[in-house]
C-alpha cells in the first residue's frame, strides 16, 4: 500500500455482508456494489428466502445481469437457515460452489427472518454438517426474546448462544455479523487473541460513525435505525477501536440494505441502512480520524479472504484525499442509473450519510473518474 496524505493505493477490496435484493431494487443497488467491491457475500433474506441451491444459482444470475457487463463482481452466494433445512442441500451446495457460507437468523430478529431457525437445537445435524465440511456459519447474533432489552440483545445472544455453541462444535468457523457492542469485540479478539482463528467479525460503516443519541436527534430519525440497532457511544468508540486495530479477526461487512422512504417511515419502520454507495469512504473516513489508514486495506481487503481462504484481489482501488458532498436524496447517476431500473423515484433507497460532506472519493483503477 502506497500511503500518503492525499492518495490511497488499496488492493481492491471485498464486501463480507450486503442485502442486494432482488428484482427493480437490485438493478437499483448492485452497480454500486459492484464498482468497488470485487467480490460480495450477499444475504439471502429475500421473500422467499434463498434455501436451495437452484435458488442461490438463478438469484446469483440476476445479480450478475444487474451489473454492469464490464464489472469485475463476484457474488459469494449464502443459504438461509430454517428450522428444516437438509443437509445434504448445503453440502452439495457448498461442494458445487454455489454456497460460501450458511445465514443463521434467529427467527423473528430482523427484516425477512420470520422463516429463520427457532431453537438452534433444531439444526444440530447441519452444523454438525458445516463442521465437518468446513462451511462458514455467519450469524446475526441477537436474541429475540421480548423480555431482553433491545439494547441488550447482541451481549445476551454471546452469552447464551454464541459461548455454548462454540464448545459443541469447536471447529465450525463463525462470523459474527455487523458486531454492534464493546462485549462482541472482546469476545471476538480475545479468542483471536488465544489462538482461535475459526471465529471472526464484520463491523459496518454505520455502526462505526452513529452512536444511539442518532436515532433521536430533534425527533426521531429512521433513517439511522438498523438492528442490530446502533448502541451507546463508549460501544461505538469499541467498534472503531477494534476495526482500526489491524487484528485479521475483525474485517469488512457493511450490511448496506436498502429500504424505500415509505419502508423507514412508517408505523412499523423497517431496519436497514442503504451505505454501499460511499461506503469504502465512509471506512476511510473512520480510518482517517483514527490516523489508522494502513491498516484500513488489511480491514477491507485482506482479512476477510484470508479468513474464508480465498485469494486476495489482485487490482487496486484508490482512494483520493477529495470533498465528496452526499447529496440529500439519491440521484440517478452512471454509477447508479436508477432511471433505468423500473424503480419509482419514491421507491429509491434512503441513502446514508445524505447531506454530509465526506474527505474522501474512490477512484476504480482502470475507470474514469466519477466524483
Ligand atoms: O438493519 C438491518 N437490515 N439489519 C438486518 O439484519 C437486516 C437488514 C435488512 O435486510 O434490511
Ligand atoms: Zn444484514
């Protein structure tokens, strides 16, 4: 990495947790992700969830008809959890190459998890299963009991879940997904720490840059609501500690899941924070402040392949010490044509970081400049 105050050289980076979706919304959101990502592992909290491996292929085939036809984008395709999924069905999945790793939502957790696992006895035989192939479980590690606070979810799922877990298959390799608490990266690094590299985390932008107080500046604002939902700030400061630490335990995920205006404002607004468009300078942002930035391409580029024993990217990204102002609502740009994806302009995600001003622009090596 050449490091310098103004320009960033990065071996290109990869996104370990996005939500792509599926139809006029994945026209909409992949190019983004695809432009600076080289390789993605997307959730499948579709409706219907992606639980078969015929599934994860066609879906895995729109994705890649939803990008550009020059991106260099590899999506990483994962099976959803539910209370009855073969084994047999992952296995060979993962043996063809279609699955990279299983989803585990606790039923009930978050946005599209209603058919998620209900007891984790319940699918004892397939992680027994993924133990002995070596398949990744990542895991939205949060309770759902209505008797623990909200706030408490994710410290109580290590507690009663992850800890148990973890001794009754010792093998299986874990992700725990956006980590949101000071408990989460203590468990995580001090297993690192010991000698346990099975057990690792992705840590978002969002969660990164908002502490709680966010949601509730002046009124109550959707736009930063997401679950996990975004914690106090001594967890915050936890987080950015822990990304910037350069430990290969802790790598980049940014959950980036799109959701119209009229899914966050509602009655029942929905969970979710759309990033993927300036996320990499989001990170960068965070970096900078830290005086971090050369461990940020461990983070974002390095970590994570390591971790799911893939090949790191050979191309560059880089990164330009340049203003970028987020505009206040999406605009259908080259890089995000939304006019062509059938989307309503109503229907166009909430976007983070709207009206911000951010330090830095991504430049992709071999494209002309954008920002
Ligand atoms: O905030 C979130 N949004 N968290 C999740 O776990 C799911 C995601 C979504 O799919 O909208
Ligand atoms: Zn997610």
């Amino acid at each position: 990495m050449q490091d310098s105050p103004t320009r960033l050289v990065l071996r290109r980076p990869d996104d370990w947790h996005v939500h792509l979706r599926d139809g006029a919304m994945l026209k909409a959101v992949a190019p983004a992700t695809a432009r600076v990502f080289a390789r993605a592992i997307v959730m499948p909290n579709l409706k219907p969830p992606v639980t078969t491996v015929d599934q994860a292929r066609a879906y895995r085939s729109r994705i890649k008809e939803a990008v550009p036809a020059d991106a260099r984008f590899e999506p990483l395709m994962t099976a959803y959890l539910t209370d009855h999924l073969d084994p047999s069905e992952l296995e060979r999945g993962f043996a063809e190459g279609v699955f990279t790793a299983a989803k585990l939502y606790p039923a009930n957790a978050t946005t599209n998890s209603a058919a998620g696992v209900s007891d984790l006895s319940r699918i004892s035989k397939v992680l027994e299963r993924m133990e002995a192939i070596d398949m990744p479980l990542l895991i939205h590690g949060e309770v759902t009991d209505r008797d623990v606070d909200v706030f408490d979810r994710e410290a109580a799922f290590i507690e009663t879940h992850l800890i148990p877990l973890r001794e009754r298959y010792p093998a299986l390799r874990i992700v725990l997904e956006h980590i949101t608490t000071a408990q989460a990266v203590d468990y995580i690094r001090d297993a690192n720490l010991a000698g346990d590299s099975r057990l690792a985390a992705t840590i978002t932008p969002h969660h990164l840059h908002l502490n709680r107080n966010a949601m509730f500046m002046g009124g109550l604002r959707s736009d930063f609501y997401c679950l996990p939902v975004v914690k106090r700030e001594c967890h915050r400061r936890a987080l950015v500690k822990a990304a910037t630490s350069g430990l290969p335990c802790f790598f980049l995920g940014t959950d980036s899941a799109p959701h119209p205006r009229s899914g966050k404002e509602s009655a029942c607004g929905c969970a979710g924070i759309f990033n993927a468009l300036h996320a990499l300078e989001s990170y960068a942002a965070v970096f900078a402040q830290e005086e971090a930035l050369d461990h940020l391409q461990g983070f974002a580029s390095e970590h994570g392949p390591r971790f799911y024993g893939l090949p790191l990217n050979d191309e560059t990204i880089t990164l330009v010490k340049r203003d970028q102002i987020v505009p206040r609502r999406l605009e259908s740009t080259p890089v995000m044509p939304l006019e062509d994806t059938g989307l309503e302009a109503s229907e166009w995600p909430v976007l983070f970081h709207a009206g911000e001003t951010l330090g830095w622009s991504v430049n992709v090596d071999g494209q002309e400049e954008t920002n």
